[in-house]
C-alpha cells in the first residue's frame, strides 16, 4: 500500500484545511491576549475532522451501517469538556466564555470539513473572525463609555 495514494491525500488535505481555517480563529484569540490560541484551535478542529472522516468512512462492521451523525453528536459534547476549563470566575466577572465559544466553534469547523463542506466552513470562519473583531471593538469602546460606578449586571 503506497502511503498517502488516492483519497487518503484528499482526507488528509481535509484535516489541514480544518487546521488552517480554526487557526485564523486561534489568531485572533492569541492576538487579544486569550489562552487558547492557534494551536489550540487548530488541533480541535483538525481532530473534529478526523473524528467526521472516521465516522464516514472507518466504521462500517460486518453489515456495512455507518451513521456519521453519532460521531458528531459526541464531538459536540466532549468538546464542552475542553470549553469548560477555559471559562473562570471572579467576583462578579466571568473570563473565558468566548474562547470557550471560539473552541467549540473549531470543533464544528472541524466537523463542516470532514463533512465534505469546505466552502460553509470558510464562508463561517470568516463571519466568525468578523463577530469577534467588530464585536469586540464594540464592547471596548462602550467599556470606556461605561460610568466608573456603575452596577454590572
């Protein structure tokens, strides 16, 4: 068997598009100073999309029955595991809440490429970069608008 011959070259270019597309989002969170950044969320996504590839095509048992959908469906909630230790508390603020956004937001990433849909997860990423970057513009201008003591809710 030749290593990487055939589809395994398009699976494998599948996984570093993955890679590539979280690693814009992990950019941006990097450049903010966020802890997970493009390794992070390029690493999820990339195994987002192995996870996908493994459920479409590497589990097919004796009667052949393959349903992708279960791969998914757990890639979802283990990534709420990742997320979680991202996010902290202190007093009345909590950090982390985005990053564990941007996370779960690469492991869909991930899945979209491994799906075979390459185009929507690039068109999402770059709404993503735009939400995180025009938002995030937004709620610095109006922390600086906001009165020193006002309430925080």
């Amino acid at each position: 068997m030749a290593l990487l011959a055939g589809p395994e070259v398009t699976l494998t270019l599948q996984i570093a598009l993955a890679g590539v597309l979280a690693s814009i989002i992990g950019w941006q969170r990097h450049h903010v100073g966020r802890p997970a950044g493009v390794r992070t969320h390029a690493l999820v996504a990339m195994a987002a999309a192995m996870f996908t590839l493994a459920g479409i095509y590497g589990f097919g048992g004796p009667t052949g029955t393959r349903d992708p959908t279960r791969v998914a469906a757990q890639i979802v909630s283990g990534i709420g595991f990742i997320g979680a230790g991202t996010i902290f508390r202190s007093e009345n603020t909590v950090y982390g809440l985005t990053t564990a956004a941007t996370l779960w937001f690469a492991a869909a990433q991930g899945v979209l490429v491994g799906a075979g849909l390459e185009v929507v997860a690039a068109l999402a990423s770059g709404l993503a970069l735009v939400v995180l970057v025009v938002a995030g513009a937004i709620e610095r201008r109006g922390e600086r608008h906001e009165p020193v003591d006002a309430p925080h809710g």
